[in-house]
C-alpha cells in the first residue's frame, strides 16, 4: 500500500510495531465516544484487530485504515484509511485521532489526501462517509472535503442512525 504524505501526516500501513499506539487510541472513551465501536483495552485484542481486520484489508483489497504519524512529532495519532464495506459494496472514508489533534485540521487534510489516493491511485468511482448525527465535528469535515448528505440510515446493525455521506469521482475532478 502506498505511503500518503500531507503536509504534517504520513499515512501508512499499520503494522505491529504501532501495537501501543493503536491501543492509546482504541482504548480512549473520547475517541470512541461516536464510533460505535467497543473500547479496544487489551493488547491481545488490538494485535487482533491489526492482523486480522487491517492487514487482511490490505490482502484482501490492496487498501485500508491507515495509520496517521504527525509528522512534528513523529507520533502515531490515530488512523486515516479507506476501508472497503462489502455488505453495501462501498468504500468508506473513515478517521479516528486522539483528541489533543482535534481541531487542527488534520482530519480535513487526511480526507483530502485520501480522496485524492481513491480517485486518482485505487480509480474509485465513488467513496461514503458515515458519521453518527452527534458527531457534527465528523460530519462537518466530510462536508468540508466535498461530500454531500444523502441519507439517515443503519450503518453496522446496532439500530443506530447514521448521517451518510457520498462523493463520485466526477465531482471530485469538478472540484
């Protein structure tokens, strides 16, 4: 998978080296708090998840959550990625950062790159978004990058709703 460089993140592969990172992250209640993911407090169970979710996305279709260094300080933040949903036979943006990197524009700058990488590099035709109604700070970032609202729907089964997001490559070339 290719490295993805903005001005102040490297996005890249996981891998198990970022073990204490990602469980910084994935064990964090704020970050979790609209995700509707379970708290992740275990190494045993976030080895689990970057073997057997994250690298088998990359296996599987030669993309997926990435993680996101902050470059100044050379640190694992959180992540960024593209992440195929074969249940609705799309493609998801998705970010996730700790949350001193909130409200630094880093999350526009991830998704702007990684648009970029799903048109130009994957030639996606379309990638979603899905955020939960609370978590406008989400939600207002995929706006920011050109994604338009198109439903209130399920997401993962949990019988939430979720604002969903979509941008076709077309109007991501109008852009």
């Amino acid at each position: 998978m290719t490295p993805i460089r903005t001005s102040r993140l490297l996005l890249r592969a996981f891998t198990m080296d970022d073990l204490e990172a990602v469980l910084e992250f994935s064990s964090n209640k704020i970050v979790q708090r609209y995700t509707g993911d379970q708290l992740i407090e275990t190494r045993e169970a976030v080895e689990n998840v970057i073997r057997n979710v994250w690298f088998e996305d990359y296996k599987t279709y030669g993309y997926g959550r990435m993680a996101a260094v902050y470059l100044p300080e050379n640190r694992v933040i959180g992540f960024a990625g593209l992440k195929y949903l074969p249940e609705f036979r799309e493609t998801d943006l998705g970010f996730r950062f700790l949350p001193e990197y909130w409200g630094m524009g880093l999350a526009t700058e991830a998704s702007t790159a990684l648009l970029e990488y799903g048109f130009n590099e994957l030639k996606l035709s379309g990638i979603i978004g899905v955020a939960m109604p609370e978590n406008i700070g989400s939600w207002k970032v995929l706006e920011k990058v050109g994604m338009t609202y198109y439903k209130t729907d399920e997401y993962d089964g949990d019988g939430g709703s979720y604002r969903w997001y979509k941008i076709e490559r077309a109007a991501w070339q109008g852009a």
